[in-house]
C-alpha cells in the first residue's frame, strides 16, 4: 500500500495523464502472475491509447515477460519504481541511477516519508524490507533481497507527520515484520537490541496523536516476549494478530523450510489470547503443498479450530520457478483445489460463528465509508446511519451474516 501510494504520488508530480496506467505485479502464485498480463490485456483493448507502467515483483523477477508484451509501454522492477527520477523522465546518468538502487537496496531509509494515503482512512507504515529465510516454495528473496529495517527515527517521523495529517490508524508492514531491528547499527540498537516490540513501544510513547496500531503479518517462531507485554499493557495496539503459519502439519512445515512446528503454532495462540483474551487471530495457509497427503492437510483442517482462527488468507500451492518446492513432487491440482475449497468452507464457518458471537457487543469502529468501518478486532461492520470517514465511532452490534457485523451508532 505504502509503494502503490507512493507510485501514484510519483505520477501525479510526473504530470503523468489519466491515460497512463501503472499495474503493479504480485510473483506469489502462478495465477497471481498470469491475471496480472490478462490484466495488462484487458486493459489495453478497452482503452488503446493508455500508456501502460508496469512494475513490482512479477516484473522484477521475470522482467523479460512483460518488456516483450506489445501492451506495455515501460518495466520497472522494484528498486527503480522509488526512484523519482524514474517518474520525471529526468536524465541521469546510469552510474548515479545504479548508486540510487544500490542506496534504496541496502537500506530502508532512503524511502521518502509520505504526508497522505488517497482515499484512506488508516495509514500504512513500512518499517522492513526483504527476508533471510528463504522458505523452500517463496520467491520473496530473490524479489525483495534480504531483511533490512527502516531506522526507528524514519519511523517515528513518518508516523508523526501521519498524525499530525488527521490519520488515527497505522499499520506497521514488513515482508518479516519480525525480523525488525536484526540489522540495525550499534547507535540504533543503543542498549539493546531493537525488535519490533521496541519499536511499538517507541511509536506509542512518543506520537500521541496515533490512536491505533495494528501489526502485519507476524512469524509465530519470532514472536518476542517485549511485544507481548505491549500487547497486554496498551490498547492502542489493536486485538488482531496475523500469523504467518503456512500448514498445520510438521512434516510439511519441515518440507516448507519453516523454523516454527504445530505445537509451536498452538503455544503462540494459546499466549496471545491469555494475554489479550479478547484478540482475533488471523493466518495464512498453504494447501497442497508437494507430498502432503490427506493426513497431513487434515492437521491443518483441525488447526484452524484449535487456534481458533478467524480471518484466514488460503493459498493452493503453487510452484515458482527456481525455488526448491518446485522440484518436490507435486499433488494432483484436482486434489488441490478440492483441500482447498474443504478449507474455505472450514474458515467460513469459523468466521461466521465467531461474528454471531458479538451479536449484542459493543465495538469501536473506525469508519472506511459514511456506512462501513472495522472494529478493533478487524471485523467488517456495517452501518444502518452514515458516519463521517475517518472517524472512530462507538456501536452497538445488532446483528450479523456470514461475513459482516451490522449496528447502530450510539450517541
């Protein structure tokens, strides 16, 4: 969200024209990277005088894919989409363009500091970039590079001038969010080390304006305990946590290249919510994954209840080029699809439960639109009178479906 902002913010001082359109790619499925050109396509045909940009990890991985689509007009790949210059048209000379991705490659810091989210109401604040891990089916390495960190200092600016521009939410993002503070200098670890529950605990104290925090995607088997006593000390940090969990089974988990097992998994949700009793936790998860038989994604299946999982991000397998998953031996895309629809219908109705549950409750809901917001917990709540955008409204939940809360605005 940070770059797409940034991107249009580019264009716009660019004096780029409404006829130009940047698509910025997604390398984490296979189907993610054949709707982008299909994208492209689509476009191109209803509107055939559109320049067309494209950039992120999809171009950035496999440049050579869409230079050779007679759609588009210019590749970028991710470095260069945060290059200014890149946008102006403006004449550099290459050795200065490759010092400039060099400076951007190996610290977050050169990132320019963003005023405004067009047509948001929460703000969103990278803080890390890449990841050390290198998961045997994920191509995000060799997209993003390694984890660097974004100085606590740039952070602290970034969000104080958000506040001060009337946003009441934050998201802090990251590719590693945990990873946070590993590659920071002496002078910016100070006494000691600096993760991402430091980093918390920094923002909170010292941007009073920032009334809502919430966390990206977090690893269970880097979660620290410094977070987790935020966690429990201040509800500016909202009660929604998202795991990076990936499958429920340990052989699988162990294929995948991940550093956490099952048990681990139930210990991290197990704490959060004693912790925070009131917390709503999310995951993403893999189905069919080479080699996994129905034993194996049955442990997933019944994961999503021992955790209690609400609000699930699920992915079929699929097989990216270079990495160590697509050599493993594949399960049957029928298979695939089929574990997958089983596990949606597992996660629709934990969900459904879950929000038939608060029927009654009370939440604090932070508008979107004049008649939608989210609560604390992230879920979608759904007004009978408009609200003003941006504005965090107390209401009384009177009913519910399977994927909304509804309610009324109390005085």
């Amino acid at each position: 969200m940070f770059e797409s902002e940034l991107m249009r913010q580019y264009a716009t001082a660019a004096s780029l024209s409404e006829a130009t359109i940047i698509v910025n790619t997604c390398a984490v499925t296979n189907e993610a990277e054949r709707q982008a050109r299909q994208a492209i396509r689509r476009l191109k045909r209803a509107q055939p005088e559109v320049r067309i940009i494209v950039t992120g990890c999809a171009a950035h991985l496999q440049p050579e894919r869409f230079t050779a689509m007679p759609e588009v007009d210019m590749v970028l790949d991710n470095t260069e989409k945060l290059l200014a210059a890149n946008w102006m048209g403006d004449k550099i000379r290459s050795d200065q363009r490759e010092k400039q991705k060099k400076d951007l490659y190996n610290c977050c810091s050169a990132e320019p500091l963003l005023a405004a989210f067009t047509e948001r109401t929460r703000a969103f604040l990278p803080v890390q970039q890449g990841c050390n891990h290198h998961c045997t089916f994920c191509t995000i390495p060799f997209a993003r590079g390694p984890s660097r960190s974004r100085p606590p200092t740039q952070v602290v600016a970034q969000a104080s001038a958000l506040a001060a521009a009337g946003y009441r939410e934050f998201v802090l993002t990251g590719i590693d969010l945990t990873a946070y503070g590993l590659d920071l200098s002496v002078e910016d670890q100070q006494t000691r080390p600096y993760g991402v529950g430091r980093l918390v605990e920094r923002l909170l104290r010292e941007v009073p304006g920032l009334e809502r925090l919430r966390l990206s995607s977090l690893d269970p088997a880097e979660i620290e305990e410094e977070l987790l006593t935020i966690f429990l000390a201040d509800r500016r940090l909202m009660p929604h946590m998202h795991l990076s969990i990936q499958a429920g089974d340990d052989m699988i988990l162990k294929r995948m290249g991940r550093r956490h097992g099952r048990a681990d998994v139930i210990h991290v949700a197990r704490r959060l919510r004693t912790v925070r009793p009131d917390v709503t936790l999310g995951a993403d998860l893999i189905v069919g994954f080479p080699t996994e038989t129905e034993e194996m994604f049955a442990h997933t299946l019944h994961l999503v209840e021992e955790c209690g999982l609400t609000h699930l991000h699920i992915f079929p397998f699929s097989a990216r080029p270079g990495t160590a998953a697509a050599r493993m031996p594949a399960v049957a895309s029928a298979v695939v699809r089929e574990r997958a629809a089983r596990l949606r219908a597992v996660a629709a109705e934990s969900l459904a439960c879950f929000l038939a549950c608060r029927v009654g409750s009370v939440a604090n809901v932070l508008l979107e639109k004049p008649h939608f917001g989210y609560s604390e917990d992230y879920l979608p709540v759904r007004l009978s009178f408009a609200g003003r955008p941006g504005k965090i409204v107390r209401v009384r939940i009177t009913t519910a479906n399977k994927t909304s809360l509804y309610g009324e605005i109390l005085p």
